[in-house]
C-alpha cells in the first residue's frame, strides 16, 4: 500500500489528470461504436511516427539547457535530407538510408552552428531556441522557393520553380518502415518495422548517456561546478547535447514523414515542436531531468489521447474539438513545466 | 570617435533596418503618397499597442508576449458589442471598458504565472498566449450559441454554435474613432482622434515613470533582490506591470480592429504579438530597455518594410511570395537577434 502512495506522489498532477482523461475516453469509446482495434493500431502506428521526435528532447534537457524549443532547425535539416535522397531518384529502403545519411551529416552542420549561438546566450535558449526555429523556417521557406531541385514530381507543375507545399512519398521511401515485417491480427495492424526502429533509436541513446561524454552531459546538467572540477568541458558537453538533439530531429522528420506518406515543407515544422516538448513532459519529465522512460510513456499518453479524442468526442460534440484540446493540453503541460518550483524544475 | 562608435553599436538594428526600408523602398518603386498614407494609418493604428510592451520591459520581464492576453479580451468585448448592436463611439467605449475589466483579471493571472517562473518570463509568457489561445477556441468556438447567449445569427457557424472566421465590424463600430476628426493633407488621410490617443499614453507612461509606482516598477526591473531589501513588494509590483501592460493591449487592440473593420475570430490576436514585438526591437529597444521613441520609430520602419516587402520581393525575384516569406523572416530574426543580445549580455554580466 505505502508503496502505491509513494507511486503516485511521483507522478504530476497534470499527468494524472490526462491519463484518466484517456480511461474515460476510453470507457466512452466502449460504448459508442467506434473500432477500437483500428483505433488502437492507429495509436501504436502514431507513437512510432513522432517517438523519435520527442527523443530528441532527451539531450537538451539533461544538459541542463531545458526542452529543445529550436526542433525546427534540425528539422529542416531532415527535409533537406529527404529532398536530396529524392531529387536522386532513390526509392525504397535505399531511398529511407540515404536520405537518413544525408539528413546526419547536415544536421551535425547546423547543429554545430546553433549550438554555438546557443552557448553565446546561457540561460536564455529556450526562448532563443523558439526565435531560431520560427526565423530558419521563414528563411527556408524562401529556399524551398529558390533551391535547384528539378524533380517534376516536387517542383510546381505551373511555373516549374520552387518546391511544393507536400510532396508524396509513395514512389520514394513512404511507408518503407510501417511495411517492414508488418503483421495483422483481425483489425489491429502492427507496423513491425516503425516500432523497430523507435526502439533502436530508444537504445542508441540509453548507450549514448552510459558513455563518458553521455555522462559528462549528466554531470553538467546536474552540477556545472562540479562537472568543471571533474574535469569535464561544460562547453562542449553542451555542444553535443544540441548537435546529438538536432540529430534526433533530423531523423525524427524522415521517420514521420515515411510513416505519413508526405513530406511537409514550408511552415509544417513549425507544428512539431510544441507536441513534442509536451509528450515528454507529459511523460513525467520537468525541464531539468528526463529520461527514455519520460518519451516512451509520454509520446504513448498523448498521442494514444489524440488518436482516440477524436473520433469518440466527434459522437459527443459537433465540430473537431481535439485540435483545440490538443492546444491546451500540450501547452498546459508546458505552462505547468515552467512555472514548477526551481528546486523541482 | 569612441562616441560614433558607441553610437553605432546602440543604434545597430534601427539603423540597419533603415537602409534595408530604403533600399527596398527605391526598389519597389511604390507611389511615395501612397506608402505616406499606409504609414500614417498605421502610426495611428498600431502605434498604442507597440507601446503596451514598454512597462514590463522597464520592469525587468522582457517582452511581455503576454500581450495576446489583452487583444483577446478586446475581441470577446467586440464581439459583445456587435451583438447588443451598440454602435459608434459608445461601442468603442464599452468595448474599452468591457475589455479592460477582462484584461485586469486575465493580467492578474499571468502576473501570478509569471512570478512562479522568474528567470524566464518570457518563454512562459508565450506558451500563456497559446494556452489562452486554445481556451479562446475553446470558447468561441463551443461554447457561444450553446452555452453562451448569442443573438446575431449571422455571425455564427450554420450550426448555430460556434462564431465564423469573420466577424464583421461594419456598421457597429468600424472606423468610429477615426471618423471623429479626419485632416485630409492632399492625398493622405489623417486619424487624429486615434494620434491623439497615443499621444495621451505616451504622456501617461513618461508621467508613471515619475511617480512613486513608476520608481518602484524600474527598481525591481534593475535588480529584484536589492529592491526586495528597499522594501518594495517585488511579486506585487511585478503583477501590477503585467495587469497594465494587458489592459493597454486590451484597449490597443479595439483601436486596432475599429481601424480594420473585420475580426478575424481566430487569427487577429496571434499575429499582433509576434507584429508588436518586433516593431519595438526594430526602433531600437532591446529586453532590458524601451522608450517610446523606440515605440514610434520601429512602427514606422517595420511598417514601411511591411508595406513593399511584397512589391520588393516581386521586382527582385519576380515572386511576390518570396518578399511575403522575406518580411516573415525579418520579423522573427529580428526577435531572435535581440534575444541573442540579451542572452549575451545577460552572460556577460554574470561573469
């Protein structure tokens, strides 16, 4: 008994409240007649889809520079990524590779550049973080519209200049993982490979924090001080974190977009980052600690929640509501975060 | 020398800014009467809310992106206003009154937020405008017609819940101030209750700085802690700024949408922050420091940009998409510029 009270003493209130949220939409789903196997696989495939995302908060925070608010910075990197595998004609799991490999290699770039802006402006990065993302996205959506592709299937058909607002990704790499060893039990569609390669990512970067640099980023985020005194290089503990995070959203986006089937450019970054600080704080993380338990249990709360809100509380109410619970919940989490006692937080 | 240097490195984003207005000014090639009279209906329009940022800024809580708070207000006022059918200046007025007692309460709230999260008031203060946004949506799209009384049939949803994307002010209360008194100087059209209005807030600030609120409010921006020991109520002093910042954006923002005609329900009050914001950085102010001068100025260089970014992009790139993703660009790097600064600074002085 004393041991379920010290369970649920640790858990947020916030976290709580959304997790029977999500039981009593899930007795409402009961009653209504809404599949639920298909609801359930549509949860799973969802968790898979924005699991390495919100992954990419993990370094970030335990270096002590909080939520990656700049996600659209490696974002943009993916999409590069993702365009050069497909203006080379790249199709299948080649096509997937490739344009990880790409995406790999630009996001260290840029990765380097933001997180020397970063430790120029200590203390300030989340909000530095947010500017950065909105200013590369607006600039980007420039490029989109000057950058040399010449692939007819992304460009404009009218005008044969500039890129389109989403391109498909079914003659290229689209659903590559989500069909990789997929199997059907009745209405339940498991997508082997997506969930596969969410785990792998998971692993890589639990090795990662066993490592002497992934500790050293512990340590710094921890104890600055100390760190210093154990001979650790804060500064370039912290230029890892945000290159490895960076990183993270790169591959993040080309794993989202296979499993959507589009690749979304122009102001669609934008809409990843505040879903993804959410899911992990969601997860039972604050914005000084967090672990892979936080993303995995996080991204499975929220988006089971989105997937399931809308099609029972479409029976209850009129009109989309979940688009506006999906604004409160996540930025009420956030809210909640941030305002938490410094001693926490 | 040493002072042309100084200067320089003060003035960096104005003057910077300057160039690139008149570079993309000649290049645009837009009739100067023309961009005259946008530039003079937009002072008037949007100077009152730019200067709604200057307390809590002097304050120490940066840029209050709080201010949407305010604007959200002022829209559910108007939306009042336009279903009780109250036209003309009375309707501004009840606007003003209604959105202000609205912004008092919505103001306490996020000076209290606010204070629980000292150090990064402004990352806060941005997620509180979208966590209202979504209560916003909440209840404008939900709730009115269903819960909440609403008699103008035209303005809502087909399902009688719910308001549309516009809300038109046409009729009720739009252009009622500035129909007041209208001075035509050739071609350009002059607003002069609205100018008068700002005028009136700008001695209303100057004059708050003097008293002893004022000095109370610029002690704890300058340090917390040695204003903590002088006796003075920081928690208290700190609400008190974000209450009046909230309120005047409140009233900003029905000068604002008299002036445009239409509200658009769920978009008018987003970008005003993001506008807001950056046309203060722009004339010069930085996180820590905002006159009204910087107010005045960067509404008229951003404004100037805004108004032929497109034209300019167009003539360059022969896309007029690309100058609209340029302004975009510039008003968000301009923030992140300034937040660089301050984050620099800010570490600088801790060293």
């Amino acid at each position: 008994m004393d041991k379920v009270f010290g369970w649920l003493k640790r858990i947020d209130v916030p976290t709580l409240i959304i997790f029977l949220f999500l039981i009593a939409l899930f007795v409402l789903a009961a009653f209504t007649n809404v599949s639920i196997p298909s609801l359930l696989s549509d949860s799973i495939r969802r968790i898979g889809m924005n699991g390495v995302l919100v992954l990419a908060m993990v370094p970030t925070i335990r270096v002590g520079t909080g939520p990656n608010f700049g996600l659209p910075v490696g974002i943009i990197g993916g999409l590069l990524g993702a365009l050069i595998s497909m203006q080379l004609g790249l199709t299948g799991f080649v096509g997937f590779w490739v344009a990880i490999l790409f995406a790999v290699l630009i996001c260290i770039g840029i990765g380097l550049g933001y997180g020397w802006l970063l430790e120029r402006v200590r203390g300030q990065e989340m909000m530095v973080g947010t500017y950065m993302g909105y200013s590369i996205v607006a600039f980007m959506s420039i490029m989109w519209l000057m950058l040399p592709f010449k692939n007819p299937d992304m460009i404009w058909a009218i005008g044969g200049k500039g890129l389109r607002y989403t391109l498909t990704l079914d003659k290229y790499f689209g659903h590559v993982l989500n069909n990789f060893l997929k199997f059907r039990i009745g209405g339940f569609e498991f997508p082997t490979g997506l969930l596969l390669f969410f785990a792998g990512a998971c692993f890589l970067v639990h090795l990662f924090f066993k490592t002497r640099m992934g500790l050293a980023i512990d340590l710094v985020g921890q104890n600055e001080r100390y760190a210093i005194s154990s001979g650790v290089n804060p500064s370039r503990a912290r230029l890892v974190a945000v290159v490895m995070s960076n990183v993270l959203a790169g591959v993040g986006i080309i794993v989202y977009a296979q499993s959507y089937g589009f690749l979304q450019l122009y102001q669609a970054p934008l809409f990843m980052t505040f879903p993804a600080v959410a899911s992990i704080l969601i997860g039972g993380a604050s914005i000084r600690r967090a672990n892979i338990r936080n993303v995995v249990v996080g991204t499975a709360v929220f988006q089971t929640l989105l997937t399931i809100a809308l099609p029972v509380l479409s029976q209850v109410t009129r009109g989309d509501i979940t688009e506006v619970m999906r604004l409160i919940v996540s930025n009420g989490m956030i809210l909640y975060a941030l305002t938490r006692a410094p001693r926490e937080a | 020398m040493e002072k042309l240097k100084k200067f320089l490195i003060s003035y960096a984003v104005p003057i910077a800014f300057s160039i690139l207005c008149v570079s993309a000014v000649l290049i645009a090639k837009i009739p100067p009467i023309f961009l005259i009279s946008e530039i003079v209906r937009r002072l008037s329009r949007n100077t009152f809310l730019v200067l709604s940022l200057i307390i809590p800024i002097i304050g120490g809580l940066g840029l209050n992106f709080g201010i949407v708070l305010g604007a959200m207000a002022a829209q559910a006022a108007l939306f009042f206003v336009v279903d009780w059918k109250i036209k003309g200046l009375l309707g501004i007025l009840i606007a003003c009154l209604m959105a202000s007692a609205i912004s008092i309460v919505l103001g306490w709230l996020a000076g209290l937020t606010l204070n629980r999260a000292k150090g990064r008031e402004m990352i806060t203060s941005m997620i509180l405008g979208f966590f209202a946004n979504g209560i916003y949506q909440l209840i404008f799209l939900f709730f009115i017609g269903s819960l909440i009384p609403f008699r103008t049939k035209q303005f809502l949803l087909p399902e009688g819940v719910g308001l549309r994307n516009t809300v038109d002010l046409y009729g009720t209360v739009a252009s009622a101030l500035n129909r007041v008194w209208t001075i035509r100087i050739g071609m350009v059209n002059v607003f002069v209750l609205p100018l008068l209005i700002v005028a009136a807030l700008c001695l209303f600030i100057t004059f708050l700085f003097k008293t002893k609120l004022g000095q109370d409010i610029r002690a704890v921006g300058q340090d917390m802690h040695i204003a903590e020991v002088a006796g003075i109520n920081v928690n208290k002093v700190r609400i008190i700024a974000v209450i009046m910042s909230t309120v005047l954006a409140g009233i900003g923002q029905v000068i604002y949408l008299q002036d445009i005609g239409t509200i658009n329900t769920y978009n008018s009050h987003e970008q005003i922050g993001l506008f807001s914001i950056a046309a203060l950085l722009v004339g010069g102010a930085t996180t820590r420091k905002a006159t009204i001068w910087n107010a005045i100025l960067g509404v008229v260089l951003f404004h100037t940009l805004f108004v032929v970014a497109p034209s300019a992009g167009n003539r360059l790139f022969g896309q007029p998409q690309v100058g609209e993703f340029f302004r975009e660009f510039l008003a968000y790097a301009v923030i992140a510029f300034a937040l660089a600064m301050h984050g620099w600074r800010t570490k600088k002085i801790l060293m």
